[in-house]
C-alpha cells in the first residue's frame, strides 16, 4: 500500500481535473475545452455507474459551448439537488420461510440478533408490509412484503394494497421452486411498468445438503444449474419468458449471483438513484466498492464543478463552513466503506487487537498525518487566510475548491483501498502504513 507510479498516475488525472475546475472558475471564455474536458470525464465511468442521465450531460455540455454558464451551473445543481434527496423503496416479498427476512437484514447490513433487525423464524401472522429503514442512509427504505401466497389477495388486488407504486423495483424471494403465485406476481407487476427480480435463497444449503448425500458425484456448477433451471422452467409455465434467477445465499453474500444482482439493479435503476442505491450496499466485493468510488468521484465532480464556476466573490464565510464540513465528509465516505469507528472495532475485536493497532494497516488514518497533531481543518483554515489575503476574490477561492478536490478524491481513493484490503486480511498485515502526507510539504507553507 505504498505510494507508487500508480498512485502518481492517479495524481496526474487529478490535476487534469484540477485544471478544468479552475478553468470554470476564471477561464469562462474556453468554454469549448470545459465541455470537451466535461465529457471526457463522464466517460470514464461505465453507464450502470453513471449517475446523471446522459442527456443532462448532453445539456450541461451544449449550455457551456454556448458560454451560458449560469444555466449549466443550474442543471448541475438541480441534478445534485436529485442525487442527493433522490429516495429508495425496495419491496421484498415471499413466503414465510424462504429466507425473505434474512435477506432483507442482508441488504440493509444488520446482524439477525440486533435490536432493529427484521425478525427470523417466526410465523408470518400479519398481512401488512413492513418498513425496514437503512442503517445509514435514511432515504433507503426496504419494505417486506407478505408473500402473496399467504393472503387472499389476487396479484392485482395485492399490489393495490401493497401500495405498488410506492417502490422502485420488487424482489421476489424463493427458497424452493417459483410457485405460479410468484409468476402472476411478476406478471401483474410488469404490467404495471415496474421492474422485478426472482432472488433464490439457500444455495448454500442445497450445495451442502447435495455434498453431504452424494460426496462422489458432488458437482457444484452442476447442481447450481440444476437449481437454476428447476426455478426458470416454473417461471416460464406462467410467464411464457425466461426471466433471470439470481441464486444467493444470505450469509455470504459476496458468492454466487448476488454480485450480479447488484449490477443489474444498478443498470435498470434511473441513474440519480444509483448514487444512493451503491452507497448501501455492504462493501463485500471488489466490484462494489469500486462503483461506491466510481458514485463518490462523480459526486464530488459535479460539487467542485459548481463551486468552481460560481467563485465569483470574495473568500468569505461559505467557504470556511465548507471547510468546517470537510471531517464531517471524510466521516461519511469512511461509513460509506464500511470504515466507520464502530465497524473498525468489530474489525479490530475479530483479529485481538486493540483499534489503534489496527489502524496502523490502514492508509486513511494516516492520510494527513505529520510531525503534529495539527487537524486538517486548522491547516486548510490557515491556508486559506494566507491565500486570501495574498491573491482574494475568485482566483483564491477556485484555488481553494481545487485543493478541496483533490482531497476528497485521495481520501476516497484511500478509503475504497482500504476497503479492498480488508476484503484480503493476510496481505492488509504484511507491514505496517508510514506517515504519509498527501502533497509536498510547501502545500501548506
């Protein structure tokens, strides 16, 4: 986890954003480059991780070519105005038994024995749906649903007083076959406009109950595909389609075809919505982790975009609440990466090691760190003075957005690193992170 030429790499396509930042700021009149530099960015990233829709992209480029700054500051805010209240309702439905409730904990990244988990192994005795707000996104809501095979309900009546038009996607959960119940469902809910998706549960006890019966014929891609087709030949008999089965188990949630799940919900979900939908998920696979990196990048992109181009007055109070807030951010990417100080003592507690000994192996922890105490928001607070009073007006403040930038970007760069490496705990202890300093020392001078 050392600095190498592919950290500087990284810190090259920095400064390549750096410089149209602080060209929106005081170079308006190349606003050819800015919307070619715009773009270019954009498709850096692929379409399940966007998260503005192409055509506010294809606008905020033709308002910048025009030279009409203020609208594509105005898009851009309206569009980050979305990003960030955009909320998300998922519905989960199945019948008592097939791992829904397990499931739903899943997703939320609760454990089954905490205090607000959903309940396990109880009889389903309600027939109204559930809110399951997120650990730590209070605009993602997941709802369970009963399964319609426990009400009197037909799918259309069902869906009506399930308030079907309240959710962004349906997950139909199994733990055996599709019954015709769940395909009419489905069938009633596409009808409806709204998209679904078949999850089957308990793959890994299938596989170990196989193993277990047949320990010399064991084949596990066979097996799976066996359970694969059983649950799409059901489906098909009422659907006369051959929707995609995901089989997952809940307690791993990494293996098998939740990964795929993943992407397929980021790719159908509208793209202000995939922002708030990849920051909740648990950050158990690489791929993920890296589309929360992709997410955060773009949003702060967009933040530095607007601020740059709006730096217009003096260096005043705005910009040091901006500062006040910035350890606040750092707080929230490190919860976003499942860094949060209440995850890292789990972290630390499974290995025997106090916290502060296992932050030693981490990079964010020692991102800003020096010969002093001294923490970022008195050093960037100082900077700040100093630039004022030597250059003040915009020129200071786009070169304080720029600064901004480019730590947001190393601390999630950090953090998603981090993330990665704890996902492979031999290589995480190999040597301990040296103090390392984010820029050359003058940064601060």
């Amino acid at each position: 986890m050392e600095m190498n030429f592919g950290h500087l790499k990284k810190i090259k396509e920095f400064k390549e954003d750096l410089t149209l930042i602080i060209k929106a700021a005081v170079l308006p009149y190349r606003a050819m480059a800015w919307a070619s530099s715009f773009n270019a960015f954009f498709k850096n990233f692929k379409r399940e991780s966007k998260i503005i829709p192409e055509d506010t992209i294809t606008l905020i480029e033709a308002y910048v070519e025009k030279n009409k700054l203020q609208n594509a500051i105005s898009v851009i805010e309206n569009a980050l105005k979305n990003i960030e209240s955009a909320p998300l309702n998922i519905a989960v439905t199945g019948e008592t038994g097939t791992g829904k409730s397990t499931f739903i904990n899943a997703l939320r990244g609760v454990g089954q024995e905490e205090e607000d988990a959903a309940p396990t192994g109880v009889v389903e005795t309600t027939m109204r749906r559930t809110a399951y707000p997120h650990a730590k996104l209070p605009n993602v809501t997941i709802w369970d649903l009963p399964g319609i095979g426990s009400t009197n309900f037909p799918p259309q009546s069902y869906l009506t007083q399930m308030k079907f038009n309240e959710y962004d996607f349906f997950i139909i959960v199994s733990s055996t076959r599709f019954k015709e119940n769940d395909a009419q469902l489905a069938k009633a809910i596409e009808m409806m406009g709204m998209n679904f998706y078949f999850v089957r549960t308990k793959i890994d006890n299938d596989l170990g109950n196989e193993q277990k019966s047949k320990p010399k014929t064991f084949n596990k891609e066979k097996v799976l595909m066996k359970i694969r087709d059983d649950c799409s030949e059901h489906l098909q008999e009422a659907l006369s389609s051959e929707p995609p089965v995901f089989l997952v188990s809940n307690f791993n949630m990494s293996d098998y075809d939740f990964p795929k799940l993943e992407t397929k919900l980021l790719e159908d979900l509208p793209a202000h919505k995939r922002h708030i939908f990849s920051l909740s998920l648990q950050s158990l696979t690489e791929a993920t982790i890296n589309c929360k990196r992709d997410s955060l990048k773009q949003k702060v992109f967009l933040e530095a975009i607007r601020a740059g181009t709006l730096a217009t007055i003096p260096l005043g109070g705005i910009i040091m609440d901006e500062v006040e807030n910035l350890d606040e951010t750092f707080n929230l990417y490190r919860s976003y990466f499942g860094l949060d100080d209440a995850s890292l003592e789990n972290y630390a507690k499974n290995f025997n090691m106090s916290v502060n000994d296992f932050k030693v192996h981490l990079r964010f922890p020692h991102l800003f760190a020096e010969d002093n105490d001294e923490s970022l928001e008195n050093k960037l607070s100082k900077y700040i003075k100093r630039i004022s009073s030597v250059l003040g007006g915009p020129v200071a403040t786009a070169i304080y957005y720029k600064r901004a930038y480019y730590l947001q970007n190393l601390f999630i760069d950090a953090a998603a690193n981090d993330a990665i490496a704890l996902l492979n705990n031999p290589g995480l202890f190999e040597k301990e992170m040296e103090t390392y300093i984010s820029m050359p020392l003058d940064y601060w001078e």
